[in-house]
C-alpha cells in the first residue's frame, strides 16, 4: 500500500474529509524526482489534480491546454504546439509518480513535468522534517530526523494555531500512523507573538461615471484607503498630502496591504538603521502583545543606539574599582540572559537602560571601562551591526557574535547594601544607604543623626520611632 493510501486510511480513521484539506503527500515523490526521467517526452499533469488520464488525442491535447507543461528550456508549453500530437499513454509507476502519465509529440525537444503545483502548506507541513535530514533518494531519513525532532521552540502568530500549526501537527502524527517517524509532537514549546499594527487612513471621493449621478442628483461617493507616506499630521488633523482634504483616522489594527496601513521597512531602515528598528521593536512592549509602529519610538531607540556608540569612545583607562557599578555589571548580565531565555527582551532591555543609566553617571575607574564592555555584549542580540563595529573598535578578538556571554560573579548578585527610607510623620525626608541586615537599633540612631531629619524635628518631642528592617525608618512627632 502507497503512502497516498496510507493517509487516506488515517483520515477516515480520524473522520476528516481528505479533500477539505486540499493537500496531497504526492509532494515527498514530486520534490526527489530525477528530471531526466521524463527527457524525450511532453508530460502532462493538471495543477492539483494528479492523476488525470485521457482516451484519445483530442482529449489529450485539452488536457495538455490547461495543465502545467514546459519545454526543457523552462519556457511554458501552449496549446497551439501540440495541434495534432501522436497520442500514446504510458503509465508510470505509482511509487515514482502517482497516477501521472506521458504524451510523445511529433517533437524532438525535451519536456519536463511541473511538480511545483500543491498548496504551500504541502511543503510548510514537514519541511522541518527535511531540514533536519536531506538524502538525495527519499523526502527524510527517519534516524537523522528522529535526532533532531521535536523542535524546541515554535513562534508564530496567532493565526498559526488553526493554519500551519495544525496541519504540521497533523502531518507529523500521519507519519508517525504509517511507521515513518517515532515523533508524534513535531514541536516541544509553542510562543505566540503580537503582531505589529497601525492606524489607518481613509478619504472619501465624490466621483460621477460617465457624467451620471445617483437618482436624487448627488454624486457618487467612493472610499479609499491612504498609506502613511500619503499623507501628514497638521495638529490634531490628518490631511492628504495630494488634496489638502482632512482625512479620517481609523482604528489602529494589524498591517495589512489591503488597509495600505504599511510602513516600508526599507524607508525605515535607510533613515534610522536597522539596529534602531530592531530595538523598537524589541523594547516597546512584550512580544506576545501587538506592536503599535510610532514614528516618535523609533526617533527614540535611534537616539538610544547614539548612547550606546558614544559609550565606546570613553574608555580611559582609569584604574580603582567602583563597587556599586561592578555589582550592577554581574546582577544585569544574569538578568537579561534570563530575559532572553524567557524571551522577555523588552525587559532585557530595561535592564540595558538602567545599566547605560549607571555607567554615563559613573566617574572613571576600571569598573566603568568594563562596564562599557560587557554593555555592547550583552546588546549584540539586538543590535548587532553596531555591536560588532564597537567590538572590533574595543579590540575584541573576531566577531561578538562569536564571543562568550559575559562571566557572572554569583556573589555580586547579592546585594550588600540597602537604601533606607528616612521618614517624618510619614514624609520622606532623606535616604541612608546601609549595610543590609543592620539591627533596628543601630538605624534609629542614623537615622535621628541625619541633619535632614533633625531639621524637620525642629525640637519637638518624639512620640515613637518606627523601624522596617533594611526598608525605613519612621518618626512620629
């Protein structure tokens, strides 16, 4: 029994109906097959319709009209070229090529068969399966895959769920049905992103056709979509660059060509670069949410990546060690690598912020200069063309896409030191930074010895003092 017979029992057996699903495994035969095996013949096959046979020439030749048939120069066969073919049918083995068959013309020149006519989720059903093992004889080799498989991590949108994923997961238990693969999950772990979106536009025409009107003498009015580029913001109006006209501002939804609601990516990147839009995009909100594309956040990230370039240039050299810096070098490295193991990269990011943050307020000193290191490495996964430029103009030894993940220090995750909240009936009114686990005692005295606190006291009686261990101090007066 043939693979195509197989499938068929699985789906009876399963109660789907094989051709609402429109997909034939014709494709493992079609994708390996040698195209010498059809040289000295035209071959004949109707696009998703395999299978088709005819009885005499004429019905050959209106088959041949409207199927898939080309020269062995590629350029396509039309009708006209096969008026009166000399008709002979051979059936070619199942296994090889289902139910197809040949027609000899009065031509020497040589055909070949089109197999490029199934539906794309054909392919897109197993091609993981083929990624992960590619002999030249059949579609996969059942060890070689089974090594691979499952795929660790699948991402896609939410429309995956009742498309590709569904017919990938389908395909993967037929195989599985059939004896050609142990696998029966194809993917290990499932991530749905958002999408990114955009308002849109809109404008209405008044148009008349053929100088005609509707009955009651009113023109004919027609909507139109209008892209980003079309048109320009003027205070809280939208207008159309071409007309002067105000234009309506619609809901904000996914990027569509139909809505025109698209930015081109090319425009983009030739203005601000695409490390800076790989880093709005990172940095805006989670990636199982939407996107809103703002022209305003991608100015933002640009001016972000100018932070990040300048930050090299400031290597000094300088020596003497900054604790409180080194401790945030070794407590962000391990945060954002969790982060991108989480794929939280908006708030890795976050935490690259904070890190900029700390370095550009710190004083020269060795633990600055390794900050700065160890800040394009842990960016390189966002915007790689800038970290490699910074790389190479820091010394670094081939590519920072080669280069090992920055070494934590377990101990500096920890910290030491806390900062404690000096309260006056309940108003802040100075900080203390403290070793951590200090005894109540010892912070009621730093904290009634602050020249802050002991102004706002201004010599009145203390009722009571309120101690929160390694959090705040409150005296009430």
């Amino acid at each position: 029994m043939n693979i195509l017979s197989h499938l068929k029992r699985f789906w009876r057996f399963h109660g789907l109906i094989a051709g609402a699903i429109s997909i034939s495994f014709l494709t493992l035969g079609c994708a390996v097959q040698d195209p010498a095996f059809f040289e000295g013949t035209w071959v004949v096959t109707q696009a998703y319709q395999p299978g088709i046979s005819a009885q005499s020439a004429t019905e050959a030749k209106e088959v041949l009209g409207s199927s898939l048939v080309y020269h062995s120069d590629g350029a396509q066969l039309n009708q006209q070229a096969c008026e009166s073919p000399t008709y002979a049918e051979e059936k070619i083995d199942s296994d090889q090529i289902a139910a197809s068959f040949k027609i000899a013309l009065n031509t020497a020149d040589i055909a070949r068969r089109e197999t490029d006519t199934l539906d794309t989720f054909a392919d897109s059903s197993w091609y993981f399966i083929r990624f992960a093992s590619q002999p030249d004889a059949k579609p996969f080799d059942k060890e070689t895959a089974e090594k691979w498989l499952p795929v660790n991590q699948y991402i896609g949108g939410v429309e995956h769920a009742i498309l590709h994923l569904l017919y990938a997961r389908f395909w993967t238990r037929a195989l599985s049905h059939i004896g050609m693969l142990d696998v029966k999950e194809p993917f290990a772990s499932l991530f749905t992103q958002g999408m990114v979106t955009h308002e849109t536009y809109s404008i209405t025409d008044e148009i008349t056709v053929d100088g005609e009107s509707l009955p009651n003498g009113e023109p004919v009015k027609v909507s139109r979509w209008l892209s980003p580029e079309e048109v320009k913001r003027n205070g809280d109006k939208v207008i159309d660059i071409a007309s002067g006209r105000e234009v309506e501002v619609g809901r904000t939804i996914k990027m569509s060509k139909s809505k025109k609601n698209v930015v081109d990516p090319d425009d983009i990147v030739d203005q601000y670069g695409a490390d800076a839009v790989r880093w709005f995009m990172l940095s805006d909100s989670p990636p199982e949410r939407d996107l809103e594309w703002s022209e305003a956040g991608i100015e933002g990230c640009w001016r972000f990546t100018q932070r990040l370039w300048r930050l090299v240039s400031q290597i000094s050299g300088a020596d003497g060690e900054d604790k409180a810096l080194a401790r945030k070098i070794h407590q962000t490295t391990a945060g954002v690598g969790e982060d991108i193991e989480a794929l939280s990269f908006n708030k890795a990011i976050a935490k690259i912020y904070d890190l900029t943050n700390a370095i550009e307020k710190a004083k020269p000193s060795a633990s600055r200069d390794e900050a700065i290191r160890t800040i394009i490495r842990l960016s390189s996964p966002m915007v790689p063309h800038l970290a490699e430029e910074a790389w190479a103009q820091l010394g670094g030894e081939g590519l920072i896409a080669d280069a090992p993940w920055p070494a934590v220090d377990e101990s500096l995750l920890v910290d030491d030191e806390v900062t404690i909240a000096v309260q006056v009936r309940g108003k802040l009114r100075d900080t203390l930074t403290v070793a951590k686990g200090l005894p109540k005692d010892q912070l009621e005295k730093l904290a009634l010895a602050s020249e802050k606190v002991q102004r706002n006291i201004d010599g009145a009686d203390i009722r009571k003092v309120i101690v929160v261990p390694d959090r705040l101090v409150n005296i009430v007066i």
